[in-house]
C-alpha cells in the first residue's frame, strides 16, 4: 500500500498566491504615499530653511538678494542681486506643479530683514495642493494643505 502524498491541491496554491498578491499590492500602495508624503514634508522643511537664510543674507551682507523660481524648469535659486552669483540652487520634483500667483516669481528681503513683495503661491503635489503665503512686514513664510 502506498503513503499518502504530502502536497498542495492547486485550488490551495491558488489561492495562497492569489493572497499574496493582493497583500504585496496594498504594501505597495502605502510605501508610494509614504514616499510622497515624506517628499512633500522634507521640501517644505528645506524651502522654509531657505527663505530664513535668504533673510539672514540680506541682514548680514547689507545687500539684496532674492530667491527666484523658475518653474519650466521646476527649480529655485537664490542669488545676489548685484552680481548675479547663485548661491543655492534646489530641484522640485517633476510631477508637482508650481503657479507663482501674487508672489511673482521672486521672493526679495530688504537690508533690514522685510519680505519687499508679499504673495501666495500654490504646489500642486500627487497628493495635495500647497499654499505657501510669504505675508508682509513677516519674515518667514507658512503654508496650508488643502
């Protein structure tokens, strides 16, 4: 007499993998908004850093200097007004829209630390769309998820 053989039915197997992959989907799905997430909230971070630097240069070095967008290109920079030198240049990623609305394209302080133009700005994300307002007579710049 024969020993029962040990295998899997293939409705078992099928069903396992068909398990599988579902769970590897869903795993998946999070990382990416994860991913985009964490994306968003380390460009805000660093953009905010920028903008204080950007107000420190123009109170230690008593001249203008501004940080300008140049969306086609979905970067910004912030350079010495009078000689043009590039200080910083940082990449924006690619999928996310940038509409400069009433800030323009440049963000300007004074020798005394004032925003000259104040404005609002929209990034639009995978996930959100971003305000960035830069109020006037503040030094700093904040944003609004929506």
């Amino acid at each position: 007499m024969r020993a029962p053989q040990a295998a899997f039915t293939l409705v078992e197997l099928l069903l396992v993998l068909t398990m599988t992959i579902f769970i590897l989907m869903i795993g998946s799905n999070i990382t990416y908004k994860w991913y985009d997430t964490w994306q968003e909230q380390g460009f805000l971070q660093q953009f905010h850093q920028d903008v204080f630097y950007l107000q420190q240069l123009a109170l230690t070095e008593k001249e203008e200097h501004h940080l300008m967008f140049y969306t086609d290109q979905n970067k910004y920079m912030i350079q010495n007004q009078m000689s043009g030198e590039i200080i910083l240049e940082r990449e924006i990623p690619r999928t996310w829209v940038i509409r400069t609305l009433t800030l323009g394209r440049t963000i300007t302080f004074s020798y005394r630390g004032n925003l000259k133009k104040p404005g609002t700005m929209s990034i639009t994300t995978t996930n959100n769309r971003i305000l960035i307002t830069c109020p006037f007579g503040k030094g700093r710049c904040y944003h609004e998820k929506k």
